[in-house]
C-alpha cells in the first residue's frame, strides 16, 4: 500500500505565504495551535479508518 503524504506545519506555512504573494491578503497565523489540531485531524482520521473493524 502507498503511504499518504500528510501536509505538515512548514509545508502549510510556506503554502500560505506563497499564496499571500501571489493573490494578497494578512500574514500571520492567528492561532497555530489550532492550525496542528487541523492537520493532524486529517492524519487521525485517515489512519482510524483504515484500522477500523470492517463490518459484515
């Protein structure tokens, strides 16, 4: 099986400043707390879905 790649908190940080230059907007992150409980809710999800007990 192919393992997922999963944005990480640098990959999402580099996105979003290269988005801001491109199209405009406010830098900064308000709250990157947050922001790690969004990625990681991604990765969370995907690996109990594929270890979730199947049903008949």
């Amino acid at each position: 099986m192919l393992q997922p790649w999963f944005l990480d908190i640098d990959h999402t940080m580099r996105l979003h400043r290269s988005l801001i230059e491109a199209y405009g907007g406010s830098e900064g992150i308000r709250d990157v707390g947050l922001l790690h409980s969004a990625l990681a809710m991604s990765q969370s999800t995907f690996w109990w879905r594929i270890s979730a007990p199947r049903s008949i």
